[in-house]
C-alpha cells in the first residue's frame, strides 16, 4: 500500500465498522489520512490531481454523512420510538351537559 492510497484502507475500514464503539475512531483517523492526502494533492498541482482530490472530496463527504447518521442513532436511542398516534399531546374530553349551570 503506497501513502497516496493509505487514506482509502482507512476510509473503507470507517465505512464498514459495524462496532458503534469503534466507529468514532475509524471515522477521525480517515479524515485525518483523507484532509493530508489533500495538502499534498494541492502542494503538487500533477495531472490527474483533479480526479484524486474529488475522490478524496467524495470520501470525506461519505464520512461526514453516516458521522450524522450515527449521531442521530445515538440521540434517539435514548427515547423509545412511538407509534403513529402516539406523543405526548393527549386530548381530554368532558362531556357537556346543557342543564349544568355553572355559576
């Protein structure tokens, strides 16, 4: 594996991880490997430098979607998941009788 594709072992890795524990770490050490294969893609402007760094740009912005998806995961794990009708808004009803005078 050469450093120019090292970022992808890691990417993969990231995208795979089943592990939630795990996950949050294979996510930063991507980014990390991605953003430097970044600075060095710009420091040497090569041809085909253009399809690297969309690559790479397509990778980080994987990344970023299931850090989101797997942040949500967490918050709403927290709550239990309600039914259609169910909430926390009920209605009462009274009923209402014409001949109650309430005064």
């Amino acid at each position: 594996m050469t450093d120019d594709d090292s970022w992808r072992e890691l990417y993969t890795a990231a995208m795979l991880e089943l592990d939630h524990g795990r996950l949050q770490n294979r996510i930063d050490a991507a980014q990390v490997a991605i953003r430097q294969s970044m600075e060095k893609l710009m420091g040497f402007c090569a041809v085909g430098d253009a399809e690297k760094l969309q690559a790479l740009s397509g990778a980080l912005g994987n990344l970023q979607a299931l850090q989101r998806v797997e942040f949500r995961k967490v918050i709403s794990s927290g709550s239990p998941s309600l039914g259609p009708g169910e909430g926390s808004c009920h209605e009462t009803h009274v009923p209402q009788n014409s001949n109650d005078n309430l005064a």
